[in-house]
C-alpha cells in the first residue's frame, strides 16, 4: 500500500524534475471519558493523513502543490482534502509577487495566535489554531532596507469548519456550516484586502497589519435545520483589523506583544496578547536547553463579536529540548481562565525514532468548572498518538 | 601617464602583498622581539587576511552523526555565507535542511556578532513562520551533532584574544605553528582553544577545544584541503571527536562555490520565506 503511494507521488518528480517531500502518518485518539453528547464517537479513533509538496524551482519562479488529506475512520465530517498550497511565487531582487493558494503567518505570541488572519483555521486538525486552510491569494511585496511591504488581495472566503454529530469536542447543538451566513450579499466571494509591514532594528522585530474583509471567526446564531432541529448558524461579519505585533529579543530573553482593535462586530473592541520566553541553556552541563513561557491574554470584545476563550486568560508552560540527535521535545503548558478558574493542561512531545520516522505524542486535559466558554469539552480529555514517515 | 600610474600601483601592491605574507621564517625572527601573545595575533591575523575577499561562498554540507555505539544519522545542509568586510562585525550566513526530512526547508539565517549574541532568525516552512530566536549561547550542540553553534560560525580575528605556543610538527610532516586562542565571548563553551596551523598556507590542521572546566572536550581534525580560486582553501572533510561522550560528527563539504553572485539584501529576514 505504502509503496503504491510513493510511486503515485512520485510521477511528478520523475517527469518534471523539483522536488518532493512531506510525510504520511497513522494516528490513535483515546479520549478518557465516555461521550458528553449523544452520538459523539466512542473512546477510540484512528486516522491516516498524507502531506505530500512538490516543489518547483525554475529561475526566479517557484511553483508549490501541497494538498492535505485525513481519513477518519469513525467520523466522516473529521476527513477532509485540503490543498495548502497551490501557487505560483515571482522572486525579483527587491520584490515579488504570488498567486495561487497559500499560506501566510503573522505574529510572534506563542499561544494566542491573535494578529494571523490571512488564513482559516482548520479547526477539524488542531484546538490550538495552528493548522490553516489553504488561502486563494494574490500578494505583491516590496522589499526595501526601511522594511518590508506587503500587499494581498483575497478573492474568495474559506468557511471555517466544525465537527458533526460525532464528533467529540464539539457544542451540544451542532454548528450547521451548511446554513453558514455572510453579512455581505456577495457572500463568501466577498473579497478581503490587506497590507503588512514588517522590519527589525536591532533587536526588535515588528509587524504592523490592517485588514479588510470577511472575518475568520463566526458568531453563533440560533436557528434550526431543515430536519427542524436547533442549531447553531454561523455568521460572518465584514470587519476592519488594524494589528502590531512585536518582539524584543536580548539574550535569553523574548519579550512578545500582539495587539487588535476591531471593528464591524457591534461596538470596536481590542485584544492584547503578551508575555516573554526565557531559556536556560545547557540545563545541568547537558546538552538539553529548558525554556519557560509566560503569556497573558486580554480581549474585550462584545456580545456582537464571536465568542472567545481569550478574554483574560494566562498560559505557562515550559519547553524541554534535548538537542539531541533524534531531536527530542516537550512542551508543558496550561492556560488558566482568570474569571472562571477553567484549566487547560496539555503536553506535545515529539522524538525522531531514525531519520525518517517520527512519534509526536499529545495530550489535553479539561479541568475546572465549566461555566465558562470550553464546557462543552469537559468529557473530551484526550491523547493522540502520532507515528509519521517523512520523505 | 596613466598607465604608468596604474603599472607603479600594481608593483606597489604586489610588492606588498609579497612582503606582507609572513612565513614560518619571519615568525622564528620575531621569537626574541615580540611577545607570544603578538605572534599569536599575527598569525590569526594572516590567517583572516589569506582568506579574505571571497565575497560569498555556497556548499552542500552533510554531516554524518556517530554515537558511542557507532550508529549513524546523516544531515544534509546547504549553506551559504555573505563575507562582511568590516572587522568588527561577523560574517552572514543561511543554513537550508534538507535531511532529516521532518526538517526539511527549514532555515537559518545568522547575521554574527563579535562580543554578543548573534542575531539570528529561523523559518518553519509548514507554519511558514519566521521567529526571532535567542542566541545567547553560541555552545549548543547544532543539530544534534558534536559541533557547536560556535564551532561552525564564523571566524574573526578580534573573537579570541592568542598566544604563540612553538613551531610543532602535524601529521604527514606537516610544519605546523601551534597557537592557544582563548575566546572573548562571555557565554563562549570553552576556556581554550590549541590550534595547530600549517606554517605555509595558514590554515587549521587540528584544533583541540577545552570545555568551561578546562579539561579536554573534542578535537577537530581537517582533512583533503582543496584551494580555490587561487587563494582560498577549504577542506572536504572535518571530523570532530568529543573525548567526553565518545560521540564524534563528520563534516563534508561539496560543491563550493565562491563568489556566487550573493548579496547583503539576500541575507534578509524577509527572504528567509523565499527558500524551500
């Protein structure tokens, strides 16, 4: 099977040249405790994903395919095909241009990812915002000595998606992204513009943003489907973004700060997300470095703008690497509601097991009382078990 | 007239840079006039200036990782570096990975300092994120291999502060001149390092690196010099033996390129999402 799949992936690279990597992995999710809601999945999951990229370089033009695909074998809504990327980059001296889908990421807060909206979340892969839908996009740059500039046009919205019945951390009612709603009348073709500036003096690296478009989180509107049961329906507001993020780096140090302010989503709102990094080097004459991250999270947003886990919220956590050959990690971390005590613990850690296989391990667990916005996951404390080949 | 100007210039520099070479013969004449800590810095000072002017330099590195047990791990690195003409400033460089795979497109990009940390931005393709990272100590193990950050950053005179030692033979008769260097970066990961270098071409035949305890930590060795460009000698192989942990990590280097068109705007945060 495994091999049928290489030489699939492999044609491209055979008659076109460039390059081929990525990965493919088998994973098992072990929820603790039996489902909250009923018809979420039992215990146990197992799933296949496959990342195959093809990379093209040709003078100064690069090309990139990268699709993504999860099987899983007890929840339908959770598999899905995406193409990350599918794009074509332009690279002149001082600046360049891209069309095609893709990915950009801004910001430099390691828990909230508070300025980065380009993208969609793809909230079936990760709770943690990290993996992204892959963007269409058009983006112009100017590359000069004062900074950097750089111009996107967006021309078609990706929803966000969420579970179905059976999943597991899912809302009690179902999100019915069928009914999903836009406030634009050109709906999910409404185009989205935006314009970043980036540059670094010394040890300070900055970003600042604004964005117009269709914003990347829905409210929740109650509503009912066509098989007449309650529901939420997600409605996506047209807003303006405006963003700084900065980073002041001064030997072990990193001082992080990510500010919003927000309009379109009933009365303006801010949101602050801030913290320092501190590494300690060569822990106990090993090789291994142990860093410790604090950050804390502020958003005042209002009842007109889509619910967020952010409002006043710490998160700790330390990141032990081994700098070893099998580069060997973990990172701890919990995030602690300010107003309703909830806790959140989880731990990654990853190994390589030879140079081309890879074990992550991931764990979540849900603590606290519950009367805040993550209630609906009180029975879904879970741990993932990730083995991956890479090539 | 010109011409004549221009043909006495060429003479002036030739003449020059002939008499500026030092040899093992000027360093012996100086034995009784200059101290060893000034031999020790002219020597590392020719040893700069035989090297200087490459302008940019490319090379497929890979690095063969080897544990006490004798297991194996390969990395396969391109590298490319940005020489920066000013003294007190480092050179400029970019690590691209292509192996282990889970790391690959994954890249470095380091603008040296002297006496401080080095400024120095890492790209994570999958996340297509650049982060600022801190690099304090430059005595960390680089990918899990018995070199350090240290070890393979670049070499600047005024990092060190040297001591002659004495005229010593290297292996296969070579004439080496042995020379301590002691490191001037604070949170360098060594007290001492004995450099052995050939007393004709200038260049390290063996460097032996004492940890912060002052005891024995690895020994660098520098084999299958090859010059290029006339001037510029760079080995194929380095092989660095760690005495404490029994690890060792060998280094080749292919495919060099000097001169290879690069310039400063390449070395560049915003380029960094440029590379795959």
């Amino acid at each position: 099977m495994l091999k049928y799949i290489f030489i699939i992936l492999l044609i491209p690279q055979v008659s076109l040249g460039g390059e081929l990597r990525g990965y493919m992995a088998g994973e098992i999710s072990v929820f603790r405790q039996a489902p909250q809601y009923a018809g979420q999945q039992g215990t146990i999951n197992t799933a296949f994903l496959l990342q195959p990229e093809y990379i093209k370089e040709q003078g100064k033009n690069l090309f990139t395919v990268k699709p993504f695909l999860r099987l899983d074998k007890n929840d339908s809504q959770k598999s899905h095909v995406d193409m990350r990327e599918l794009s074509w980059n332009y690279f002149a001296d001082d600046w360049e241009f891209m069309a095609g889908i893709g990915k950009v990421y801004w910001g430099v807060v390691e828990s909230r990812h508070l300025v980065d909206i380009i993208n969609q979340t793809d909230t079936l892969e990760t709770i943690d915002g990290e993996e992204k839908l892959g963007q269409p996009l058009i983006q112009i740059a100017t590359l000069q000595d004062w900074g950097t500039i750089r111009f996107f046009a967006m021309p078609y919205f990706r929803e966000r998606e969420y579970g179905g019945v059976k999943s597991r951390l899912r809302t009690s009612k179902i999100i019915d992204t069928d009914s999903a709603k836009f406030e634009s009348p050109l709906n999910e073709r409404a185009p989205d513009f935006a314009i970043r500036y980036t540059h670094y003096i010394g040890d300070i690296d900055i970003g600042l943003a604004n964005f117009y478009g269709t914003s990347r989180e829905p409210l929740f509107q109650s509503g009912t489907n066509k098989a007449g049961q309650s529901v939420w329906i997600p409605y996506y507001q047209r807003i303006n973004q405006t963003s700084i993020d900065v980073q002041l780096t001064t030997e072990g140090w990193l001082w992080k700060l990510e500010g919003i302010t927000v309009s379109g989503q009933g009365e303006r709102f801010n949101a602050v997300s801030g913290g320092v990094e501190y590494t300690l080097y060569q822990l106990f004459d090993s090789e291994a470095d142990l860093g410790l991250i604090a950050e804390y999270h502020r958003d005042d947003r209002g009842r007109n703008a889509p619910i967020t886990q952010f409002d006043n919220d710490s998160f700790i956590a330390t990141r032990l690497a081994f700098n070893n050959a099998d580069d060997t990690q973990i990172l701890a971390g919990m995030f602690i509601d300010n107003n309703t005590s909830e806790h959140t613990f989880s731990i990654e850690a990853s190994t390589r097991l030879t140079d081309k296989w890879k074990v992550e391990l991931e764990a979540t667990v849900f603590a606290g009382s519950f009367t805040g916005t993550s209630g609906f996951a009180q029975k879904d404390d879970f741990a993932i078990l990730r083995l991956s080949r890479y090539f | 007239m010109n011409t004549k100007i221009k043909l006495l210039i060429g003479m002036f520099l030739l003449f020059s840079t002939t008499a500026n070479a030092l040899t093992l013969a000027d360093i012996k004449n100086m034995e009784k006039s200059k101290t060893p800590e000034q031999i020790g810095l002219m020597i590392a000072t020719e040893i700069k200036a035989r090297d200087t002017g490459y302008e940019s330099t490319t090379a497929n590195l890979t690095m063969i990782l080897k544990n006490a047990y004798n297991e194996e791990s390969i990395r396969k690195i391109r590298n490319k570096t940005l020489e920066v003409p000013d003294a007190s400033k480092g050179d400029k460089t970019l690590v691209i990975f292509d192996e282990p795979r889970d790391i690959a497109g994954t890249a470095f990009l380091t603008h040296s300092n002297i006496l401080k940390a080095d400024d120095q931005w890492l790209y994570l393709p999958d996340l297509k994120r650049v982060k600022r990272i801190s690099s304090k100590s430059k005595s960390g193990s680089f990918m899990g291999s018995e070199f350090s950050y240290e070890d393979i950053s670049s070499q600047e005179v005024a990092k060190y502060t040297y001591k002659y030692i004495a005229e010593e033979a290297c292996d296969n008769n070579i004439k080496c001149l042995k020379v301590e260097a002691y490191p001037a970066y604070k949170y360098s990961g060594y007290t001492k390092e004995v450099l052995w270098i050939d007393a004709e071409r200038f260049i390290p035949i063996k460097i032996d690196y004492y940890d912060r305890k002052k005891s024995l930590l690895k020994t660098q060795t520098f084999e299958g010099y090859h010059q290029y460009e006339n001037k510029y000698w760079r080995p194929a192989i380095m092989v660095m033996k760690n005495h404490q942990n029994n690890k060792s990590t060998i280094l080749k280097a292919e495919n060099y390129v000097f001169k290879s068109g690069l310039k400063s705007s390449d070395f560049t945060k915003s380029k960094l999402k440029r590379l795959r």
